[in-house]
C-alpha cells in the first residue's frame, strides 16, 4: 500500500455516503492523503475540480493536482491531463503536451487513450498526421471495444 492509501479509501467510503456531511469529511481526508502525496487521492481531488463536486470548480487546480498525480504514474490523471492540454482546460491549450500526455496513458494502460492516440494520428492533433499508425491504434481501440 502506498503511503497515504488509507485515507483516499477512508474519504471513498465517506464520499460513497451521498450527504454534504461525507463529501466534507471526504474532502477533509483527501487532503490529507495528498499531504503524503497520494497519486490515488490527488486524482480524484482533480475530478473534483473539474466537475464542481464539493469544491467549485477550478481547472488550474486540477491541472495542478493531475500534474502532480500524473508524475506518479497515475494513468488516468495522465488521461485527463491530456484532455485539458487538447482543449485549454486550466492550461494553455497545447495539442503536443496533450498527445505526450495520452500516449503516457496508454503505456500505463489506460485503454481509452488507445482511441485517443489513433485519432491524433488521424488527423494531426499535436504529432504529425500517420494514417498508418491511426489504423493501428484505431484497430486496437475498437479490439477491446472502446468508444469512439
């Protein structure tokens, strides 16, 4: 387990509660996980910011938390980091950083960004358009069934 570990699993339970007293009391120990620099708990404070759960919603934070997560190793901060690179999301629109960001997914195994990958491939999103390597990575995506 990883340091921290306990916590993020203690505000899951506590967020699962459905009740403005468990999302405060999961908020609570999310921070506390990410003091001892959880990848698991700064993620899911990161969807937080980006969906207005709990906290308004602030991009710059999450890109911030996703970052941090992402330099971890988590594969899918690495995904929704992408995602804010591509569309400008509480960073500086960047399609590079965003296809670097999902190719790094997808060697952690992040299935989607399989799809991802292809499609940046196919039209030119941030790496040099290859039609090849899209059908490659397109083919797989629709392998494993992945919504396009």
């Amino acid at each position: 387990m990883a340091k921290g570990d306990r916590l993020y699993f203690q505000a899951l339970a506590e967020a699962s509660k459905n009740t403005e007293l468990g999302d405060s009391s999961a908020l609570e120990l999310l921070k506390k996980a990410i003091d001892k620099n959880n990848s698991k708990a700064q993620y899911a404070l990161a969807t937080w910011y980006l969906y207005g759960k709990t906290v308004k919603k602030d991009y710059k934070r999450a890109v911030e938390l996703l970052m941090n997560s992402s330099l971890q190793n988590n594969e899918m901060a690495c995904f929704d980091l992408a995602v804010c690179c591509e569309n400008g999301f509480g960073v500086k629109k960047n399609t590079k950083k965003a296809f670097l960001f999902y190719s790094k997914a997808v060697l952690l195994g992040e299935k989607q960004s399989i799809y991802e990958v292809g499609r940046c491939y196919y039209y030119g999103i941030g790496v040099n358009k290859n039609l090849e390597l899209a059908k490659v990575y397109l083919d797989i995506a629709n392998m494993y069934g992945i919504e396009t």
